[in-house]
C-alpha cells in the first residue's frame, strides 16, 4: 500500500524534498511576530524598573491590605483607586506664567517601580529649571493611598501644583480594570462619574460621598442608591473648590471653573523647594482617620512595610534583569493572598479557586503559616458524603460535563469545594488535584506530621474521590475533569490522560510515606503509584517517539494521541514518573515539536529569547493553544528538573524579558503574553505564573529541593555556566555561589524548621575534582553515573548550621556530543569524541542500527522514526562518567508532489447519488449525537457535534442554499481548473456521504470505481475540534484491481478542516504545515482558496467562522497505470465525522 501522509492540495507541493544543507549555512534571522516590531519598555536599575517618557496609565498595581482594594497608577503619573469598583481618579498638573500643563504631558518623566511603590521624577520648561519628585504607595494598614511629592531646584514663587480628584462610583469593570479586558480610559476622570458625587470640605480634608440608584428592571422602581463615603486629606497650604469635571482641557481650566452636575475636587498650592506635601485618599472604616500631621508616619510605615515585603526574597546574579525579580515575586505574591486562602489573581479573576498554582509561592517563598491556613481553610470544604455519589451527566448541557449537583458522582465525598470554610457548593473543575499536590509539597518543605495527621482522612478521600470518578476501569490509567489551568475545551472523553495519571501517581507515592511515617499503612497507596507508573509506561510512554501521549481514546479505535501540550511533559517530570532518559527524551519532543515564538525588541539584545505555545493543536479555543506564562514557567522548571540548565534558563529569562520588561506593566507576571495570537497581553499578577515563578527561581534557578519528610535538603542549581556568582536569600535558606579560577565556592545558611542532611549536585566543570571541603574539613564525593546529559557529582554532609563547600577542580572540560545533524534513513552515522571514551550504549528509539562502539568512536546506521530522535552514550572521561545524549535528525521520505494545478483535459465525475446518506446541513443538530459515549463522569463534545464542555450550546449555521444554486439543474458546479464537481442542485435532496465513528453513520463507506485515472479531485466536508488535532482523523482509500491501494489520510490541520471554520496559519503558534486549500463557501457558491475579507463569530468558541459554512478540495494523486477497483472512505477518529460531498477523476 502506498500512503499519501498528508492530503496533496492543490495548487503546490505539500512537502518538498529536504536538501542537504551547507556546513557553513547561516540560519535566517528569525522573523518578527505578525511583524509586530517591539521596543524593550523597562529597564532594570538595582531592583527597579525603569521608563523614560512611557505612554501607558494604571497597568502597574500597587497593594497595601490583602484586600480588593488598589492603587492604580503606571508610566505617566495619573492614579485612581479600586475599592473594588471605580473609586476615583487622582491627578496632578503645574500652573506657572499663565500657563497649565497636566502631569502626563511634562516633557521628561522618568517612571520608576521599586516594587510595591511607584516614583517618579517629573522636569518641564514650567519647572523653570526645577524637578518635581513624586511617590505613590498603598497604605499599609488602611485601604487608601499616600502620595509624596517635593519640588526640587524650582524658582520661588512661580510654580504651582494642581491636584484633582472624582469620579468615584463604585461600579466595577468587567474585569476589574484589568490589562486586556478593560479600556485604560476606565479609570480617566470622566464627567459621568462624578454624577452623584458630593463633597464636604473641612480645612485641608474632604468627604466624598457616591453612589447612584442602580437600573431598573422593566416593570420595577430603581433600587434605592447605597451612599458611601472615601476620605481625603490634602497639605494644608492647598487651597480647594469643587469644580467641573467637563473643564479639563487643561489644568487651569479646571481650576477657574465652578461646581456642577458633574464635579470633582481641585485645589493648588505653591511649590516650594525642599518641602514635602502629603496626600491622602481612604476608604473610611478601614484603618484610623488620618489628619495631616499623621501623613509623615503614615508614609513611613507603608515604606517599611513594602521594605520587608520587597526584600523577603533577594536575588543576586551577573545578569541585571534577573535581579530585579525577588521584589517583583514577593510583592506579587503577597498580592494573592486573602485570609484565609490564596487567590486565582489579584486583579482579574480575584475569587478563591484552591486547584491552580498560585499557593505553590506560599512554601518556595517561606510564608508556610499561610500554606497551613489555605489548606486547612480548604479541608473544611471537602465533602464527606455520599460514600458514592449518582452518575449524572448534564442533558441540559447536551452530557458535555457531568451535572453539577451535590450527591452526584462527581461532588460526593472526597470532593473539595471551591470555597472555603465549609462552603459546599459544587463547581466545574476537578481542583482537587491541585490543591493535594501543594499539600504534600508542602509536607516535603516542612516535614510538618502534626498536620499531615490532622489532613490524612483529607487526603485518603482525595485519592478514593480520584479513583471512583476517573479511573474506573482500574487500569491505573485516569481520564482529566478540568484539572489543570488550561483546561477549559479540554475534554478526554473518558480516555487515559497521562497528566492526571502523574498527578495521581506522585500523590498516592507521597501517601505511602506519610502513611509509614505518621503509622498509617503504606501498602494500598504504594500499589496504586506502582500501578499506575507501569500502566503509564506501557500505555502512553511511545517509545519510537520519545515522549508521553496526551490520551488514549476509552472508545472507538482506541487511538493514543501523541500530539502532547506543554502539561503532559512538565507534569510527567515534575510528578517524577519519568525517569532521566524519558525526562530528557521528552523534553527535546517540546525543543522540535512545540510552536516556538522568538521575543524580539529594540533595545534588547538577540541572544536567541523565545516563548513556547502551549500546543501545536488546531482549531484555537481558550486554552487550547495559547501562549501563557505560567504554562512556559513550569515548562523551564521540567527543563531544569530533567538537568538542561541552559535550555531552562534561555526560556526563563525569555519569559520573564517578555513579562516585565516587554509589558505594559513593569514587573508584572502576566496570565498571556503579546504573542498569544488570539488574546494578545492579558492581566497582571496572576496566581498561576506567580506560583511557577516562584518554584522556577527557588526550585529550578538555584535548586533548593527539600524534602523534610526523608530529612534531606538537595539542592541541583541550575546556573548558567557563564554565572561567576549568584546568590539567593529567602527565609528558609541563603545561598551563594562564587567561582575563583578553578574553584568553586557553595555557602548555605539553612533556617528551616528541622536540621536537614545536605545533597549538594552540582554540574562539573573539569574532568578532575583535585579536592573537595565542607566548612574547612576534606569532604567525600561521588560521581552520579545516571546523569544525563551533564557529568555531576553530589556532596553529602550531615546538618549543620551552615555550610562552606569548596570544590577545586583540574583537567579538561568534560566532552559535549555534536549538534543534531540529519541523516537520511539508512545513512551512515560516525562520531568521535575528542577525549572520552564510550561505555555503552542506550538506544530507547532504536534510532541506531549496528551500532558499534570502540574507545571514543561510534559507528552505526541511522534509523528510527522521521523527526528529532535521541540516543544516548554513556562516556568516561577523568574522574567523571555520564550519559551524552545525541540528537538525530531522521529525515522523512519525501512525499510525491501534488502537480500544480493545470486545465484538466479529461475528467469525470463520479456520481455518488446512490450513496450518499444525508443532508449537509444536518451535520450538526440537537441531541443527535448519542451513542457510543462513556458512561462518565467525564468531559466531552456535546450531543450536536460542536462546541465543548465550556460553551456546550453553540451552534454553527450550515446553509449550502449557494451551493445547491450553484449547481442548479445541472447539478455539476466548475472550478477553475476545468474539473468539475457533481452535485446535487434540488434543496431536500441527499448531498452528502458520511461516516462517523458515531452510530448515526458507518464507519466507513465504499463506492465502485471503475477505469483509470491519475487524480481523484474530492469535495469534502465534515467535523473535528482540537482534541483531534495532528492526528488522522479519517482515510481515502482508493484500492485498485491488482489489490494495492493508496491512501490519504485526512488529516487535522494538515487537510482537515472544520466546516464551520477556517484554520490560522501564523507560522508560529499556528501551522497547517501544508498550504491553504481551496474551500468552497456553501451560503455563496464560490470557490475560492483565499480567505474571506472578514469572519463571523461563534461566541465563546471561534472568530474564524464562516457563514454558512466550507468544504474543502483535496487532490488525491493516482496511479495511473492501474484500473480502479473502489473508494473508500474512513472515519477513523472520535468525535468527528467525514463527508465526501463529489468526486471528480482526471482521466489523462
């Protein structure tokens, strides 16, 4: 049988043959995203982050109490509060020789964000010379903010300072005011928001009071407006009125006018050099009342306060833009915690949700009494009955997720809610698994068995919950319900996912040392871990390939997906399931599979930055294929956690570049980047990234793995080889690292809260160790064997209160494999290393045939599966023995050539009248698609055919009215290339040969042919949706008299495409890998392979909808010296199904 891999459209070929390239090829400078040329916003100074003359307002938040409550403020210096709600708009503007200028527009203003506070230092022509200072911070113990500003070198008498303040309504945004969702102008002072404020004003304070009748419900009164009231003090040289909030075209404006419909407070004063003016805006009831001569201690106490929050972790290293992330981290993480829980972010999204990362910062960054707090809260929340709950999926919800109702089989006992303290309530998301992974992390960190006795039944329920819900047939394998962040229009089906499977595997291999510690028994949960690992390894490991499956399908073909997200990879490490080989194996299918998206800027330096999508999946829905921060964090802590130091840090210093310097606002850990295609930058200070930067800098970028419960502290760094020195404090550990000549120089202060015996791994940088101390004393070492991919040597030592380990190293650098090369299948493979010398061999891929290795040379035949493939050799080299993986590239037999398209001088058109089954249009109906489906509970595609477990109610409108009009009476529509497509033109009648692995259709259908041909054009339309994607999701199969056949596989995106939508290809996160084909728009008639002018929308679902709908043409080369015997077509994945609409042979 000869396979046509990928569909041949017309007009070019799919995939060409693949050149050898040159020696000394230079590789092509990396294009610019969407050509979006950018300009590297901020840059570090100390622990600060700084802007000269920036165009952005309110993006950097400023927060004080743990509360909803912040201070708005950004590059250019406007503020406005959030109480939550829009609590009014703080702004400053310089009156001097009749003429007014607002703040914002000064010529010069440098914007400086010393984490947890906002500075700025202002000059202008009407400064005369002068320079304005000017602070901004939250209170520290009221919910207000406290401004400070003092004019430096201004001429006295001739400047004045304006200050404004209004619009305050309390309404909130539909985001909370957050980057991405909602307009900057939301927080402008607008006339409209001052409607219904009022002030009373006494000396240098003022009142404001808001608040206007909500809207009426039709029929109903308006509800009664709630009056509040904010608090302001002012310096007491301010003179004030009420003005007129339309005025302000200027400062002055708004000065000269009068009170209206719509006011806001004005007041200005003499600006005196050396003199330091205070102001002040609260919320009353939140702290003390403050009177002007309180202003002063005030500031000082929130400075202090932000002192200690912005120093609690600290981190020192040769590269400035690293160095400015402790503050950022601290400042940020306190930000998501809200007694008695953390938070899923602080601005948007900032509702309590125990199942993401972002507690995950609460142990890497030592506030473990706020851990103990946020997992009891939570415990209180967990459901102790029923023992077993109703199988209940959703018929009002088309059975895309399971009811959602207490006493059903997902919310009974063992379920945690998302609320806590006892709020039972069922919610749309397995967070259990979450929330359990942070406990026994936490366990790890603190060794804490008081509280592991206290949370056993807690976790015992977890595990019964897990095991009765998602694996149900016992394999050890479990099906995924919404269990990690990206996890909206994720949905197995009751398939075998290998994510959940590591998160249960690491939590019932915890379980059973807790169990043996706190005398619980150990057996049931170590058979279980043991269980799943192996099924793990047998079911969703592919070998050929190097990398873990996302699912396997529970019905149908049964079929492994083997295009894993970013999740599958970083769980299955960071869950310890694979072992070095797979981890590094694994790692290099991201390195050659994954979308990688290059951060390019003016300003920064080309070193190679880059982000990863998280998927290579098709068609886009939210969270299926986007570029997310914490996504690409977790992915460099598996980086680090596999040994790739290097690879780790290039992609985490790109993510944080992109984050808080590239942003809209400094120092911010961002929920989307610039570069996700479809949602663009998207928040600020986001629990998830904030938690993965936390255990990526502690855990990853310098290695402080404890683990209290076995008493052992390791610590793996993961610096850059070129880092001299580098060094860490947070309050469970100090770490510095110095290199002197040949010596290397660890010193550890430990502070956590049991003596932990040290396991120092650290990468060798010379073939020799001359010498090994620890605090002055020789010290033993040994060489760990297994490491892969780097010579490592580890130091033991019992604990102590600090230690000093000194390693002298001498000899050569340890030998590096060559780069990837390519190799055609069955070419001849030899390397040689220069010094080492080969011990074995490991070959997981079987990528090598005959190989042979004698002292340091290698030989072998190249084999094994197109693509990147790793084998690996362990070498000997001085003292050092490790495994050097080598990376092939195994190139892919080319594929015949689609034949451009060219005027058909013979065809004919098959007619498919007596087979064809139904009508295009009813391809996706309500309820109709029922059967085979798992018995649940699970996630899946609703019974129409489209949408997801998120938007289970869409439909797409397929109207094939300019199609059937198109072919009229004739039923035959032309194409361009002068072969013809047959179809019907009546309006109720058949048009369309599906087959689905649903039961509605056959699984697969065949028609007679007859003759000869060298093409088969074919007019197809059906289905499919992201969990298909880069896989088959049916065949053409066109067998011939002498009983060959050839096939094409239809394949998503390749030529697959949905007929409710077209396909992005960006070339970046979104690839077809083949060109566009042409696409026959069913409403019009027209065919045509460019894109529309515009799309339509399918809310919550697509933007790239097309009215009425598409077919596709495929261009199936033929054999032309053999006699046809039939076609066939196949459905061979889930969920989708196939119709074959025409078919037209070129007959010479």
């Amino acid at each position: 049988m000869r396979c046509v891999r990928r569909g041949l459209l017309l007009g070019g070929v799919v995939a060409g043959f693949l050149s050898p390239e040159p020696a000394q090829a230079q590789a092509p400078a990396a294009p610019l995203w969407h050509n979006e040329a950018r300009t590297l916003r901020y840059r570090p100074d100390g622990t600060d982050f700084v802007i000269q003359n920036g165009n952005k307002r309110f993006t950097r938040a400023l927060y004080g109490t743990n509360t909803a409550f912040r201070v708005e403020t950004g590059d250019l210096p406007e503020f406005a509060l959030y109480l939550p709600g829009m609590g009014g708009n703080l702004k400053f503007g310089l009156l001097a020789g009749g003429q007014s200028k607002w703040l914002i527009k000064a010529d010069n203003i440098e914007a400086r964000y010393r984490p947890g506070a906002m500075r700025y230092r202002i000059q202008d022509p009407l400064l005369g010379g002068g320079t304005l200072q000017l602070e901004v911070l939250a209170m520290a113990d009221a919910e207000g903010v406290l401004v400070k500003a003092q004019f430096e070198d201004v001429p006295i008498g001739r400047v004045r300072l304006l200050w404004a303040f209004g619009g305050v309504t309390g309404r909130k945004f539909s985001r909370d005011g957050d980057i991405g969702a909602d307009p900057e102008s939301s927080f402008y002072l607008k006339p409209e928001y001052c409607q219904g404020n009022t002030f009373a004003l006494k000396n240098n304070s003022f009142a404001l009071e808001y608040g206007l009748p909500g809207k009426a419900k039709p029929g109903e009164p308006a509800p009664k407006a709630e009056r509040k009231t904010l608090l302001g003090v002012v310096p007491a040289t301010s003179e004030m009125h009420v003005a007129d909030a339309t005025q302000q075209e200027s400062p002055q404006q708004l000065w000269s006018s009068g009170a209206s419909a719509t006011p806001a407070l004005a007041g200005t004063m003499k600006a005196k050099a050396g003199e330091t003016l205070y102001f002040a805006v609260q919320t009353p009831g939140s702290g003390a009342a403050l009177r002007t001569a309180d202003l002063p201690a005030a500031w000082a106490k929130a400075e202090a306060v932000r002192q200690v929050l912005a120093g609690r972790i600290q981190v020192t290293t040769p590269d400035p833009y690293i160095n400015t992330l402790g503050g950022a981290l601290g400042v940020a993480a306190d930000a998501i915690w809200e007694s008695p829980t953390y938070l899923h972010g602080s601005v948007a999204w900032r509702m309590r949700l125990n199942g993401w990362r972002g507690p995950y910062a609460a142990d890497a960054l030592g506030w473990h009494d706020r851990a103990r707090t946020h997992f009891r809260a939570y415990a209180q929340s967990q459901l102790t009955s029923p023992a077993v709950g109703v199988l209940a999926m959703d018929t009002a919800l088309n059975l895309a997720r399971s009811q959602e109702k207490l006493g059903t089989s997902v919310y009974s006992s063992g379920y945690i809610s998302r609320n806590p303290g006892g709020d039972f309530r069922p919610h749309h998301y397995d967070m259990n698994l979450g929330y359990i992974d942070q406990l026994l992390r936490h366990f790890r960190w603190t060794g804490d068995l008081a509280l592991a006795r206290e949370l056993w039944p807690v976790l015992t329920r977890h595990l019964a919950w897990e095991k009765r819900n998602f694996d149900t047939n016992n394999d050890g394998l479990y099906d995924a319900y919404a269990a990690i962040w990206a996890s909206d229009a994720l949905q197995y089906s009751g398939g075998a996912v290998t994510h959940t499977s590591a998160y249960n595997y690491w939590a019932n291999r915890v379980a059973a040392e807790l169990a043996a510690k706190i005398g619980e028994n150990p057996a049931p949960y170590q058979q279980e871990a043991t269980k799943i690992k192996a099924a793990l390894n047998a079911q969703l490991w592919l070998p050929a390939q190097g990398w873990y499956a996302e699912y396997q399908d529970a019905l149908g073909l049964k079929q492994r997906h083997p295009a894993a997200g970013l999740w599958t990879i970083y769980h299955a490490l960071d869950s310890e399931v694979a072992d070095p080989f797979q981890a590094y194996q694994a790692l290099r299918y991201v390195d050659s599979e994954i979308p990688h998206i290059p951060v390019r800027a003016a300003g920064l330096p080309d070193d190679g930055y880059y982000l990863l999508s998280t998927t290579n999946w098709q068609p886009y829905d939210w969270s299926i294929n986007n570029v997310a921060l914490a996504e690409v964090l977790h992915t460099t802590l598996a980086n680090w956690q596999a040994g790739r130091a290097e690879e780790a840090f290039k992609l985490w210093k790109s993510a944080l570049l992109e984050s808080m310097y590239l942003g809209s606002s400094p120092g911010n850990f961002q929920q989307v980047s610039f570069y996700d295609a479809h949602r663009g930058e998207l928040y600020r200070d986001f629990a998830d990234p904030i938690g993965m930067a936390a255990r990526s800098l502690v855990e990853g970028l310098f290695g402080i793995q404890p683990d209290a419960l076995a008493g052992v502290l390791t610590v793996r760094p993961g610096l850059p080889a070129a880092w001299p020195t580098a060094a860490l404090t947070t309050p469970d550990v100090a770490f510095d690292f110095r290199r002197t000549g040949q010596q290397d120089t660890y010193t550890l202060t430990p502070r956590f809260a049991q003596p932990l015996q040290l396991r120092l791994q650290v990468p060798a940088r010379a073939v020799r160790v001359q010498s090994v101390t620890v605090n002055g004393q020789p010290a033993q070492w040994k060489n760990l064997a297994a490491a892969v991919g780097t010579p490592t040597i580890e130091i033991s030592s019992a604990p102590q209160a600090k230690y000093v380990v000194e390693i002298r190293w001498q000899g050569d650098a340890p030998d590096v494999a060559a780069p990837a090369a390519r190799y055609v299948p069955g070419a001849p493979l030899a390397l040689t290393f220069p010094h080492a010398t080969i011990q074995q061999l490991a070959d997981p891929q079987q990528v090598l045939l005959q190989a042979a290795a004698v002292g340091s040379a290698l030989t072998a035949q190249v084999a094994g599966l197109p693509g990147s493939r790793t084998a690996f050799v362990q070498l000997r080299q001085g003292d050092l023995t490790w495994w050097a993986p080598l990376h092939i590239e195994v190139q892919a037999a080319a594929p015949a050539a689609a034949v451009a398209a060219s005027p058909v001088i013979k065809s004919e058109t098959v007619d498919l009248t007596a087979y064809f089954n139904d009508k295009l249009t009813n391809i996706f109906q309500p309820n109709k698609y029922l059967t085979p489906r798992p018995a649940g509970p699970t996630l899946q595609l609703p019974t129409q055919g489209i949408g997801n477990w998120c938007y289970p109610l869409i439909q797409a409108d397929i109207n094939d009215a300019g199609l059937r009009q198109a072919a009229g009476s004739a039923n035959e529509i032309q194409t361009p290339w002068g072969a013809p497509f047959r179809t019907p033109g009546a309006a109720a009648a058949p048009n369309v040969l599906f087959v689905s692995r649903w039961d509605n259709y056959p699984d697969a259908a065949t028609v007679p042919l007859k003759g000869k041909a060298r093409h088969a054009y074919l007019l197809m339309a059906g289905s499919t949706n992201p969990m298909q994607s880069q896989l088959d999701n049916g065949a053409i199969v066109v067998q011939y008299t002498d009983g060959t056949a050839d096939t094409l596989a239809l394949r998503n995106p390749t030529n697959w495409w949905p007929i409710e939508q077209d396909l992005l290809d960006d070339g970046f996160a979104f690839s077809t890998g083949a060109p566009r084909p042409y696409r026959l728009y069913l409403q019009s008639g027209q065919l045509s392979r460019e894109a529309p002018e515009s799309y339509s929308s399918i809310k919550g679902f697509s933007t790239r909808a097309i009215a009425g709908g598409a077919a596709t043409v495929l261009d199936m080369p033929l054999n032309p010296k053999k006699k046809l015997k039939s076609l066939t077509v196949q459905s061979l994945a889930n969920d989708v199904v196939i119709g074959l609409l025409s078919v037209t042979l070129v007959r010479q």
